[in-house]
C-alpha cells in the first residue's frame, strides 16, 4: 500500500466519509475557466483533454494526497488513544478513517492500472474525481486547509511541465532571481540604505551594522522569492488581487502561505520576515507588483523604524 504521511489535522473534523457520495451540484463545463483557480482550471484542462493517462494522473496525485491527509489523522487519533483520551471512540473513529484512506489509495491505483477516470467541476462545490463509480469529492476535511491541500496536488501533478503545456498563457517572461540577493549599501550623514533592483530599506543613525546587515538581506531575499513565485502564478494565468494579498505563517508547518487572491490561490515560500511584518506585503505590493510582471524595477524606500525592526 502506497503511504506517505506529511499532514496533521484536528480530530472529528475529518469525519466526511460520505466524500464518496455524488454532488448534488450540476457539473460546470471543463472550458468555464472565467473566476476560477488555478487548480480549478487544472481540473478543467485534464478533462477537456480527453486523455485517459493525464486524468489518470491527476487522480493518482489528488487521491493519494488526500489519503494522506486521513492517514495522518488516523495516526493523531491512535496516538491520543495511547495517551489515554477517550480511548475507545477515537480508536473505532481512527480505524474507519484509515479504511476510507485505503479505499482512496485503491481507487489511485484503479486509475493508474486503466480504469477510466472522470473529472468533473461544479460552481459551488470543490471538483470531484470518479473511479470504477465511486465519486470523491477533492475537499479538505477541513476547509481553512482546502487552498493548501490544492497547491499540494498541484505540486505533485504538475512535475516535468504539464500544467505549463496545460495552463499556459500569453504573459510577459517570468524575471530570473538569482541564487541570493546582493543588496547595495549606501551611507550619508546619520542614515544607512540597503537598495536592491529599486527595493529600498533605510536605517537610523545608530545600530549593529552586522544585524541590520543580515536583516536587510532576509527583506530583500524574501521579497524577490514572492515576487519571482507570484510571477510564476501569473504565467499559469492565476489573476493576482493586490489589495487582499496576504502571507500567512501555518501553526505546525514550515514556511508561510501566501494568498494571492479570493479564489483561493496560493504559493508556498520561506518567507517568515513578511508574514511577522505588520503591514506586509502592502507595503511592498507596488515594488511586488512592478517585479513580478517584468515591466522594470520600481523605487520603493521604507523605513526600518516604521516597519518595527528598529
């Protein structure tokens, strides 16, 4: 049995194991991408391509993340059993959701060994996958995580460039970042300034040059990263909402999340500094935004005072 258990997510919400059932909602045509998210238009591209190994794909990577995801709440509830919390409800709970992430890796493995798989897309619901007719709705159990749970489907799926053969837009070249930013130091009489392609940080008169030093390379390297991965976004066609875009750290995981829209696309970086920052990224989104669509740098200062790091 296929296995790979990365996700922990709270006890009794994962108790969807009607997932399996059919949607009430009518099914959206594959080419209805207008307002949709990226993962919603990869569900789209896969089933208007009428490709049984490129369905069979997918649903070897939304399956089997999404067995994951019970898998692990399976091990979270035996461990809590150990640990002597209600002992005998969560250990019957954990042994009827791991039998419905085993349903979920065979049916992953009834796709790749030839049964026909089907996409389908609703308007008010998340896609759903059917296999050997059994319909499982692509939902998180619990829906703060559903944005998450997409990008990692994604991250399996799209290896080797299928999404940008799929996906792919008429959109301006994507910036190169280079392996570490070098910022530019300048100094006058009481100030300091870091400058990177235009991005500006201004120091006071006195400090510890090394930490300011450290600090303004951490700024300047993460705001590329977002500007770089956005760029990515936008070449896949994902529409980028500046005023609600957000960077979020996840209690429990590594790295933040960062919204890029209300459709619910995401990109995941190291990118701890913004997410601490009150007031990031809006403070950066015109520097974010010039850098991301290759128009040219534009000149950005901010105060290291203002933002909290002096």
């Amino acid at each position: 049995m296929r296995r790979s258990i990365v996700h922990r997510i709270s006890p009794r919400v994962a108790l969807l194991v009607l997932l399996l059932c059919l949607s009430p909602f009518p099914a959206v045509a594959a080419g209805a991408d207008e307002g949709s998210s990226r993962f919603q238009r990869a569900v789209g591209a896969v089933a208007a391509a009428q490709d049984a190994a490129l369905a069979a794909r997918f649903a070897d990577a939304a399956l089997l993340e999404l067995a994951e995801v019970y898998l692990a709440e399976a091990d979270l509830a035996r461990s809590e059993v150990r640990s002597g919390n209600n002992g005998l409800g969560l250990e019957a709970w954990s042994a009827a959701v791991e039998r419905y992430a085993a349903e979920l890796i065979a049916l992953a493995d009834a796709a790749a060994a030839g049964s026909p798989v089907t996409l389908r897309r609703y308007p008010r619901e998340v896609p759903a996958i059917s296999v050997e007719q059994r319909t499982v709705m692509l939902s998180h159990p619990r829906a703060p995580q559903q944005a998450m749970y997409e990008q990692a489907v994604l991250a399996r799926f799209c290896t080797g460039g299928i999404c940008d053969r799929l996906l792919a837009t008429q959109v301006q070249s994507i910036p190169l970042a280079s392996a570490s930013v070098q910022p530019r130091w300048e100094f006058s009489a009481g100030n300091s300034l870091c400058v990177y392609r235009g991005l500006a940080l201004r120091f006071g008169p006195a400090g510890d040059l090394a930490r300011r030093r450290d600090l303004c390379r951490q700024f300047l390297q993460e705001a590329e990263t977002l500007a770089l991965e956005i760029a990515r976004q936008q070449r896949h066609g994902v529409a980028v909402e500046w005023p609600h875009l957000r960077v979020l750290s996840l209690q429990g995981r590594p790295g933040q999340l960062a919204r890029l829209n209300e459709l619910g696309d995401t990109v995941f970086a190291e990118l701890p500094l913004l997410a601490s920052t009150p007031g990031m990224p809006a403070a950066i989104a015109s520097w974010l935004r010039g850098r991301s669509s290759g128009a040219g740098d534009v000149a950005l200062e901010l105060a290291a005072g203002d933002l909290g790091w002096e």
